[in-house]
C-alpha cells in the first residue's frame, strides 16, 4: 500500500508541470524549430505566418519556463543535505567511508533530478532566441512596409485610375448592400420578424438623434445651478459619457442589422463592421474637445485655453477626428478593393491635408496661448512651456507628414500624422479622467475646496498617467508581442550583484516591511499607552525606550522583508564594502551625529523638556532624533543643534535632576536703616512664598555699601526652576509692600547740580522807553 501511494504521488508529482523527466524536448517542439530555423534563414514569410510561429515559440517558452521549476523542492533539500555533509575534503584528507557513500548516493539523486531542469534551460534558451530572430525579421517587414512608396499621388495620369476604382467599389457596395433585400431569405424575415427589425430600426435613430438632445437638456438643467461643485461636475461628465456612448450604440444595431439581413458581401461586411467605430470616432472627438476646452464661462479647462479661442480649438479638434473617421474608412476600401493603391494614397493625401490644415490652426492656437502665458506670468511657467511646445509640435507635424506622404511616402506619412493626433486624444483622456478622481475624491471626503490639492487624488492621477504609457506605445506603433514580452522580461527580474530583483520580489519585500512597521507601531502604542505609564520613569526614560524600540522594531522588519523576499545580500557585500569606505568619509559628520543622538537615548544626558543651556542657546528641549536636538527658545524659535555639539560641548542642564533652582535677588534701601532689621524682614517675606523651599532656607546677605543706597543679596531656592521670572516679580512684589508698611525708604539715584554762571540764565531786564 505504502509503495502504490509513494508511485502515484510520484506520477502526480511529474504529471503537474506538463513535461516528463525523460525529455522536454518533444518531437513537436523539434518539428517548430525546425520550421522556425527554416523561415529565419529564408527570410521571408508573410506578417500573419510570422506572428503565428512567434505566438507558438512564446507558448514552448513558457511551457519550459514551468519545467524549469521541477522537482525543485527535493533538489533543495538534496542540496541541503549535500551542505551538511560538509565540504568536500582537500587532497590527501580522509573522510569517513559512510560519509563518502552518502554524499555520492546524493549526488547521484541530484543529478539525476537536474537532467530535466537542465534540458528545459536548454530549451528555455533556445526558444528565447529563436523569439529574438522571429521579432527582428518582423521588425524589419515592418520597417521595408512603411518606407515603401506608392505611386506618387500628385501625379495626373494616376487620377482617372484612382477614381474609377473608387467609383467601381462604392458600385459594388451599394450592389451588395441592395442585394439581400430581394432574396426570398429577406421577404421571410420582414414577415417572420419585421416587428422586431422595425423596433430595433426606430430604437437606433431615436438613439442616435434624441438622446443628445434630452441629455443636453439635462445637462442644461444641472448647469444652470452649482455648476461648479464637485458632485455637479461628475454628473455632468457622465451625461456627456451619455451622449457619447448611446449615438455609437443606435450605429451598432444599425450594424447588426446589416448582417441580419444576410449582407455577406466583403464591402458590405466590412462596412457594417466598421460604422460603429467611424460614428465612435467622430463623437469622441467632439467629447474630448467639450471636456478639454468647455463651452461654459468659468469651467475648468484641461488646458489653459483663454474662452474667446476655445470655439476655434474645438473645431480643429473635431475636424481632426472627422479626418481619422475618413482615413479609417479609406483603410476599409483599401482592404475590401481590388488594386487601390493609388486611389488610397490619392485620398490619404488629400485627408492628410485637411486635417493638416486643422493641425496647424490647433498649433497656432497652442502657440499663441503660450506666449500670452509667458507674458502674464513674467516668465517660462509650466503651462507656457507646455502650450508652446505642444503648439510648435503640432505646426512642425502639419507640414511634415503631407509633404512626406505627398512625394509618395503615404505609410510614412500616416505613421507621423495620427499618431500623433491620437496621443493628443489619449493626453486629453488622462486630464478628463485626473479631474473626475479630482471631483469624486472631494465628493467623498466633502472637501470641494482642498480636492485638487490633496495628496491621494494627484497619486492616483500619477498612477492613471503611467498606466497610459503602454497605450501611448501602442499608438507610435510597438506591437502587443513587444509589450508582452517587455512585461515578461520585467517580471523575470534582473540581477543585481548576486541578488535576483523582481517584482515579486520588490512586492513582499513591501508587505512585510509595512506589516512590520505597522507592528512597530502598534507596540509603540502599547507602550506609551499601558505599560509605560505604569512605571516610574520620566518623560525622558519614555521617550529613549520608545525610540529605541522604533530603531530595532524597524531593523528587524528590515531584515526579516529582505529574508522573505529571498534576496541574497552576500553578492553585495563587496560593493558594500567599497562604497562604505567613501561614504564613511562623505558622511563622517551625519554618523558621528547619529551615534551621538544613540547616546543621549541611552545616557540621557538631556531628555525632552529640560531646560537646557548650549553654546549660548537656550530653551527646552522638544525632541531628540538620531542626528539632532529641536530646542525651543523662550522667543518660541525652533533652534536644531546637532547631537555631537551636545556630546562634545558644555552644556547646563537646569533640570536634569530635579526641577528645584536657586533665584538671586538685589534690594537697596536708603542710608541710615537698621541693617539687621531689613535682614530680617527680607527672610520673613521670602519665607511667606509658597515656592521658596525652606531646607535649604533662604539666605539674606548685606553686600556693601552702594552709591545710592545699602545693599542686600536674597537667595532662595525655588520647587521649580520654570517658575522663576514669576517667583522673582511676586517676591519684589511682597518687598515692596512690606517696606511700605515698615516705613523703609528705597532710595534712588540723586545729583546735585552745580551752575557756574547762573546769572547768564536770568532774562535780561527790559530797557525804558
């Protein structure tokens, strides 16, 4: 029984990666590279042939790429039991025959097990290259297709030919179009069904001619009263997504309709299939240009366009998206046509020059806007430079791409042109859908003010603006196959010293690093909250253990993120080594003040509110970081003193032990008092003070003889240091109305003036008349 599970878990085993142990490399993965060797080597084969090998050689590649995975568990845990053999030993050194036996039985199973592995790398490989050469040679098609030239378009003598094949398709179309509705197949449906084509006919106008008009007039409505709060403007935007999508949706019964009808024709097909995206095509357009550059006083607008030129800007908008329409269309004669080539780069060049013409209008609008940004703003701003350089963009693809296709390069004239008028869509499209974030984010948060200023809603839009790059690729004509195989290649990872880095990789090593902060945190929480509070220590002592906590927390979150994500740091340790050579050096003053802010956590030499003095400053101390110390000063200025001027300079630290300090106080009193009696009653009036400690009591001194007056010393010692300037004032304060009552006498400063002349200050005498 043990024997018969062992067997099938061994089949199962085997069975999961798709490829047995005894060859990955099939008779039909040999007969595909044969053939693809082939192809390559000749050269030459179709577009649609060479996208079927390539397609093929990537499903082999990753069958291989899964084989590569076999039975890697036991072969790590043979390579662990080799390793605790120990190393092999030197030459002339003896090991234990046992030992000997075992570690050849070992390897012998482990080689055994690579074989497979092996042969799929082999295999991996070769697919690989094989991808390589199959996308090179499309490449190159597809380079020789758009440098061909056509027959020059501005010729005459190929005119009469272009049009009468023109007019000869549209001939068949209408044939093929006419044709089902006079078979006996066609007067059967309208009797069978003809309720349901005429409801889905009366559907498709009402949907494509009403519902513009009912939802502008619900537009119209909401536009009429808060237009511009945020949930207003969302629901306007989907009104307009509205009156986009249901026109596009009444073109597509209309061609389902078509094919009801049983027109099988290749024009007729083609044409049916193609009305929804030339309808779409149009109205995107019109959309775009609406939310881009709105017709409404006071809406904002994608790009800073001034309102008096906004008309003429959707215009150009629209006509270059009836000019994609028509050059779509142009693409499905060519396809369903017999010989078109001329008639198809005699109309691309004429589209290519009406849309052209509404290009260089759109640029001059672009270009002008900008230039008038850069003089209200007195300088290159962001939205000058951008509008200048979009407009200048713009005029250099108008003249180009026509001229280009005008000397016979229609392929390549078409690659300049719309392309990139559709990254001109696809740019509005991102600053549509950035605004909508914008508006749903201060909806929610009912923040209508702070919506576009906040920070989650410009990371989402950033986010939306990358996503947009695979598409912008996909425009400018990067095949989808490209793409994959460039997501795969990311996937995979690249090495970096001995390390694997890839997504995967990156992805936990994120996981478990946040869910280790966040773990930080929560004892942190704990601690400041539950367990600290019950013990006796100071804020100082807190605030060290909570530090000290968040350092080792985060060190081993750290490690243990590297750790999960199988990232192998010993590759790096002698780059490690190296850079920390130079890095010590450069950053000799930030590590010396990091290992100084260790100490004081550990020391404690100053702790958070003391009351400190360093190097002419002081205040209290707000918060010590591993590189410095904020001390607030009395005038409320933030001062930041690094950690290694605490360490290494003098400091006083008023309260370092208790928060008891001594105050000085003069007092003078008028000559002839009774010393001994105003010695006495300063020790009474500093006793009454409910801050004066009395052990050690206050101290009363008679300091000298003054100018003015006799003069005493009182010192006293405070319960706390804080409260000085006020213990200070209320003690003057006492000793005055006590030397009030006593009748003392506080002198003040007196001179005696002494007139030379005093006679030269009388008034002279008024002489008699």
């Amino acid at each position: 029984m043990i024997r018969f599970l062992a067997a099938v878990v061994l089949f199962v085993g085997l069975a999961l990666p798709g490829l047995a142990q005894e060859g990955v490399a099939t008779a039909e993965w040999n007969d595909l590279t044969a053939r693809a060797e082939a192809v390559l080597s000749r050269g030459v084969a179709s577009p649609e042939a060479l996208s079927q090998l390539r397609a093929d050689l990537v499903d082999w590649r990753r069958r291989f790429d899964e084989a590569q995975g076999v039975n890697a568990t036991r072969i790590e845990n043979l390579r662990a039991q080799i390793a605790a053999l120990g190393p092999v030993p030197a030459e002339g050194e003896i090991e234990a025959p046992e030992t000997v036996q075992q570690r050849a039985e070992l390897a012998a199973r482990l080689e055994e097990l690579l074989v497979p592995v092996r042969e799929a790398q082999t295999a991996f490989t070769r697919a690989n290259g094989l991808i390589s050469e199959t996308d090179r040679l499309i490449e190159a098609d597809r380079a020789a297709q758009l440098l061909s030239r056509s027959p020059l378009p501005l010729n005459p003598v190929v005119w009469p030919g272009a049009i009468a094949a023109l007019g000869g398709w549209f001939g068949a179309l209408g044939t093929e179009l006419y044709a089902p509705f006079a078979t006996p197949t066609a007067r059967a449906l309208w009797q069978g069904r003809g309720v349901e084509i005429g409801a889905l006919v009366f559907i498709a106008i009402l949907l494509m001619w009403r519902s513009g008009i009912w939802l502008g007039r619900l537009r119209d409505r909401l536009a009429t009263r808060e237009a511009d709060s945020p949930p207003t403007r969302v629901v306007l935007l989907l009104i307009s997504v509205g009156r986009l999508v249901l026109p596009v949706v009444g073109l597509v019964i209309l061609s389902y309709l078509i094919h009801l009808f049983g027109a099988d024709g290749l024009r007729a097909q083609a044409v049916a299939d193609a009305l929804p995206v030339f309808g779409f095509t149009v109205l995107a357009a019109r959309w775009l240009g609406l939310q881009a550059l709105p017709k409404r006083e006071g809406a904002q607008a994608f790009l800073p366009v001034t309102p008096e030129r906004r008309g003429s800007a959707r215009l150009q908008v629209l006509t270059l998206g009836l000019g994609l329409a028509l050059t779509i269309a142009v693409e499905t004669i060519a396809m369903t046509g017999g010989d078109m080539a001329a008639a198809r780069g005699l109309a691309h060049v004429l589209l290519l020059v009406f849309a052209g013409l509404a290009m260089l209008r759109l640029g001059q609008i672009f270009l002008s806007e900008g230039r008038a940004a850069r003089e209200e703003e007195g300088g290159d701003g962001f939205w000058a430079q951008v509008l200048r350089l979009l407009g200048r963009g713009l005029i250099l693809v108008a003249f180009v791409a026509p001229l280009v296709a005008a000397v016979g390069y229609v392929n390549l004239g078409l690659a300049i042109f719309w392309p990139s008028v559709v990254s001109l869509g696809l740019i509005a499209l991102i600053g549509v859908v950035q605004g909508l974030v914008f508006d749903l984010y201060a909806t929610a948060t009912r923040r209508a003010d702070a919506g576009r200023d906040a920070l989650t809603p410009t990371l989402v839009g950033f986010g939306l603006a990358l996503a947009a790059l695979p598409l912008f690729a996909l425009i400018w004509g990067v095949r989808p196959s490209t793409l994959g195989e460039w997501w795969s290649t990311f996937l995979r990872g690249f090495q970096v010293g001995g390390a694997q880095v890839s997504p995967s990789n990156f992805l936990t090593f994120v996981i478990v690093f946040v869910l280790g902060y966040m773990a930080v945190r929560l004892l942190k929480g704990v601690l400041r909250t539950n367990v600290l509070p019950k013990t006796k220590l100071d804020t100082g002592g807190t605030n060290a253990i909570l530090s000290g906590t968040s350092y080792v927390g985060i060190t081993i979150a750290a490690l243990a993120a590297i750790t999960a994500a199988g990232i192998d740091l010993s590759g790096l340790a002698i780059v490690a080594g190296a850079l920390s050579v130079g890095i010590g050096f450069g950053l000799q003053t930030i590590v010396q003040n990091f290992v100084s802010g260790i100490i004081l956590l550990i020391e404690r030499p100053i702790k958070l509110g003391d009351w400190i003095n360093v190097g002419g400053i002081e205040g209290f101390v707000r918060q010590i970081s591993v590189r410095s110390t904020r001390i607030e000063t009395f005038d409320r200025q933030d001062v930041i003193v690094p950690n290694a001027d605490l360490i290494a300079g003098v400091v006083t630290n008023y309260t370092l032990s208790n928060s008891s300090g001594r105050v000085v106080l003069t007092v003078g009193v008028a000559y002839g008092t009774d010393t001994r009696r105003v010695q006495k009653i300063l020790e009474e009036v500093a006793q009454l003070h409910p801050m004066v400690i009395l052990n050690p009591p206050p101290t009363i001194t008679f300091d000298g003889f003054g100018a003015d007056s006799l003069n005493f010393t009182i010192r006293v010692v405070i319960r706390d240091i804080l409260f000085k300037p006020i213990v200070s004032s209320e003690i003057y304060h006492l000793i005055a109305e006590r030397f009030r009552d006593e009748g003392l006498e506080i002198p003040f400063a007196q001179r005696d003036l002494w007139l030379r002349n005093p006679e030269a200050l009388q008034p002279k005498s008024a002489e008699a008349p």
